[in-house]
C-alpha cells in the first residue's frame, strides 16, 4: 500500500514563493504512522504534482495538508488527484481548522482537525489501509473529523493527545529525503505541541462576553481549562491552544534519535518547533495536571538543559558542519538562567519573542501570556548572552487605537535599545479556531493610519539595525542554482542571516562553504565569493 502525502505549505496557488527552504514537522508525523502499519509513504510538494511529474497512479490514497492560505493549491492538486484516481483523499493541517471550506474547496473526502496522527490511525483501521474509505456509518463515529457525504457532517472534536501517546509517536526521517532541497532546508523537528497560555481575550469576537469569573486567571490548572462563556484559550489571535492543548514535551532521547537521523540522512539545518520552547519540560513539573499556566512553574532548566547538551553533542553540530536552532518564546519565562542555558547551546543563533502590541492594557485585553516589559527583559538577557532575539509585533489587531499604537511604537524603539537583531511586523487574519475568528482581517498597513505608523517604526528600526556583513565571512549551505543568473548558487548561512548568493560554485545541494560577503543585493540577499575549502 503506497499512500502519497502532499506537503502543500506556502504554496498558495500552486508554486511556493516564499519560505522555499522550511521543512515542516507535520508531513514527516503522518507518514511515521504509515511507516508504523507497515506502509510506504511518500511525500512531495503540490509543485511537483501540478508539474506532472509524479505519476499518480502509483499510489493508492492522498494526504495533502497546508495552511488557509493554501486552499487554492491544495484544490488544484486534489482535483488533479481525482482525475486518475477515484482513490481516497484526506487533507490536513491549519487548513483543516476551517472544516467546511477545506471540504467544499478542495473535493476532498474527509478534513482531519487539530493532531492527525490519532486519527489517522483510526481510519487506517477502519479500512483507509486498503485505499477504501469506511462507510458512513462508521465514519460518524470518528472522532476529529468533517466528511461529506451528500451534505458535510460535522464530527465531534478528537481530545488533545496526553503526552505519552503523543511521546509515543515516531516521525519518518527516511521520507526527508523526498523533499526537495532537503539537505540545505530548515527542518522542523517537533520538541513540543501545545501552549501554556490559557488566559484569554477579553475582547469578543461574538456574542461570547467575558463575565470576569477569572478563572482563566487565577483558577487551579483544571479550572483554567474551560471558559464558562466559551471563549477560545490562549492569545485572541492565535489558535494552538485550541487544535493542541496544553503543552507535552517529546523525551529528549526520542528528539535526539529523529535528529541524529536526519542528519546521517544530509540534513544540515534542523530547527527546534515549539509554540513556547521555554514550556519544555515544564509539563513534567506538573503531571498528571495539564500545564495550563504560562507562568508557574518556571522554565524546567534540568530537561532543557540535557536536550540541548545532548544536540549539542552530537558530532555534526560539533563540527560545526550542520546546525539547530529554537524559534519562539515567551518572554515572561526567560529567566537569567533561562537564558544562560541558552546562550551556552545557541550562541549566535536567532530566537524569537513575540511582543504583538507595545501596550500594558492592550495585551491584557489580546490574552497575552507575557507583558512587553518582561518581554524587553527577555531581550535584553538574550542579547547578553549571545543570542540574536528577533521581535515581533502585528499591526491591524482587534482593539488596536492610536494610543497603543504609540507605545507600540515606542516599544519597538526601546527594543532595538535593548539589543533586538530584527523587527518582524505580521498583519493581523483572524484564525479558525482562535478567540478572534470572525473578526476583520487587516488593512495593508499602508492603506491604514496606525498601521502605517507601526509599519514605519519597524522599517525605521531595521535600517538602524541592518549589519553590514561585506568584509564579513559566512558559512553557508548551498541550496540550488539562483533561477534569475544562472552564474550563481543560492545559499543560506548556517547559523543566520541573509540569503547569500554565491558565484562559480561547483559542486552539489548541501554543501557547506564559507563565503566571503562581497557585496548587497537587496534588503534580504548578499553577494558572496566562495572562500578556500569545503566541508
Ligand atoms: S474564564 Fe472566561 S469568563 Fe472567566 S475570566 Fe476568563 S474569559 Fe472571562
């Protein structure tokens, strides 16, 4: 049985533009349960099925997944699908959150919502294992999906995996190699699922009001968890409570084992995905109870001190020939021995803290876990000890007026002052499944007052902070030849940084090189000139 995964992320209509080098966890965790009933997956990119180049006939059901954003190209490879084949089609991932859209927009049979692996499971049992899908019947008894069958039916939600069954996954690393450009991408390897955050907005997004119990507050780890109004958990504008729950942590073993892997596989770039990495390990601190508090307990120092000594040993990032880095986290958590166990692992690698608004009563009202002075703080302790903190703020958010605009402003100031690398600006689109769903999208920040004024502080704070890397050398990852000059390889620096394009290069994807920055291209993209030696 060969099932086929379609990894659709930032394809948008069909092509990816964008993010060309990131390597999602999702995919590999879905074709880890196949491997486990004795199947053989594959996974591609919708580019390569719109392209052809795939003969669909080999496989006997379709998984595709990606975010909303990817409706189209998810649609136009489904519609592909069913032109060969009247096989079985899932779809997966945030797409899903919308169920009926993902349904109606796509064709597909069956929309899978929030963590799949359990679920996939069941269906497999049911009959997907032999390309068939169950009866209805039947299928109105699984829980966490949206199937149609004349209308869309509506299953209830499947709960959030507990940590041991989720600890109990094992991800595929034997179909990394199915990616194309695998060996220079960033990929995404899972730490933790869930968030700690379960405070929640207080502005309504319906007829949902808050009656001030504040239970979400100050309630016991079980009160926190439901809302008498049934209002969403965590920030009004983000929906991982919500698709995941609390956090669980993977043993760090079972981490290290899926990188090792990758990286005897050519991997040189692994990233470790976490909503809040600093929740890693502070589940256990508080077991069998749901992590339901984004402050108490502190970080969970032993554990993430042994996962990333461990990592760190391991002989590829030792060689400095391969490299992993954290994304994002909160910044009320970022102690000075926090941040001292990340400095000792992470040396000039980016981390991110994600402030949204520079206002007190704004992030209250948004659900925020942490406050922007405790998230300058955390800046400023990264900073200190070497890490590169890249901020990040939204313009266009529910409650947004000119007065938080301009402490957000004044914030974004006051983090470049404290040692910020970066000013990453989002506009804001409500998510399925996050307190704000239903809420208007936001205007382009141009088109809009004091979004524009948000906007110009972050360009503002960029310009001062742009590095001037000419003289500088970089190691980098060779990725593939640069499709507008032909003379030059695309590259991407090992540890941070801008795009590198890089002239006369012979050799193959995944190289890794030092480069000698030589000139600007753009406000993301340098010039570099191959240095002695490979590696
Ligand atoms: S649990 Fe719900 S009603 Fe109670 S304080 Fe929190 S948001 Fe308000």
């Amino acid at each position: 049985m060969r099932p086929l995964i379609v990894d659709a992320l930032a394809s948008g209509r069909g092509k990816r533009q964008a993010t060309r080098d990131v390597i999602g966890a999702g995919p590999r965790s879905l074709a880890g349960v196949l491997e486990g009933e004795g199947m053989k997956p594959q996974i591609t990119v919708a580019e390569t099925v719109l392209d052809g180049e795939l003969d669909l006939g080999d496989f006997d059901f379709l998984l595709a997944s990606g975010m909303t954003t990817d409706l189209q190209a998810i649609r136009r490879v489904t519609s592909t699908w069913k032109k060969t084949s009247g096989s079985p089609v899932l779809v997966g991932g945030p797409v899903a959150s919308e169920p009926e859209r993902s349904l109606t927009k796509t064709y597909a049979d069956i929309s899978v919502i929030g963590e799949g692996e359990q679920t996939l499971k069941e269906l497999l049992e049911l009959g997907l294992h032999r390309g068939r899908l169950p009866d209805p019947e039947v299928l109105k008894r699984v829980r966490g999906i949206t199937y149609f069958d004349g209308v869309v039916h509506f299953n209830p939600l499947r709960p959030a995996m507990r940590r041991r069954e989720y600890d109990s996954l094992v991800p595929s690393t034997a179909t990394i190699v199915d990616y194309p450009l695998f060996r220079s991408s960033r990929v995404y390897v899972e730490a933790l699922r869930g968030c700690s955050n379960y405070g929640r907005a207080r502005i309504a997004a319906d007829t949902k009001i808050c009656e001030g119990c504040r239970r979400c507050d100050e309630g016991d780890l079980e009160g926190r968890y439901d809302c008498p109004q049934g209002i969403s958990p965590g920030c009004g504008y983000c929906s991982v409570p919500s698709l995941f729950g609390p956090p669980k942590s993977r043993s760090a073993d079972k981490i290290v084992q899926e990188v090792e892997e990758l990286l005897s596989r050519g991997v040189k770039r692994v990233v470790l995905s976490a909503p809040g990495f600093l929740d890693y390990g502070r589940d256990l601190l508080v077991e069998p109870r749901p992590l339901t508090d984004p402050r108490h307990p502190e970080p969970n120092y032993q554990i993430l001190d042994e996962l990333l000594s461990k990592l760190s040993e391991l002989s590829g990032f030792q060689d400095r020939k391969a490299s992993f880095f954290i994304e994002n986290m909160k910044g009320n958590l970022v102690t000075e021995r926090a941040a001292e166990i990340l400095g000792r692992h992470l040396e000039g690698t980016p981390v991110n803290v994600g402030f949204e608004t520079g206002s007190m009563t704004h992030t209250a009202q948004l659900g925020r876990a942490s406050t922007p002075e405790e998230n300058l703080k955390a800046v400023l302790r990264l900073k200190r000890e070497g890490l590169r903190p890249y901020v990040y703020f939204i313009h266009g958010l529910p409650g947004q007026n000119p007065e938080n605009a301009r402490e957000t402003v004044e914030t974004i100031d006051r983090c470049v002052a404290s040692g910020a690398s970066r000013i990453i600006l989002y506009r804001f689109q409500p998510l399925p499944m996050s307190a704000f769903h239903g809420m208007p999208k936001a205007p382009p920040a141009e088109k809009d007052l004091i979004g524009k004024s948000i906007y110009r502080a972050a360009q503002r704070a960029n310009r001062t902070l742009k590095e001037n890397l000419v003289g500088q050398t970089v190691r980098v990852v060779i990725a593939e030849r640069y499709r507008r000059d032909k003379r030059f390889h695309v590259a991407y620096p090992l540890h941070h940084g801008p795009v590198v394009l890089v002239e006369g290069f012979e050799g193959s994807e995944g190289s890794v090189v030092d480069v000698e920055i030589v000139g600007v291209v753009s406000d993301r993209m340098v010039r570099g000139r191959l240095c002695d030696g490979m590696f």
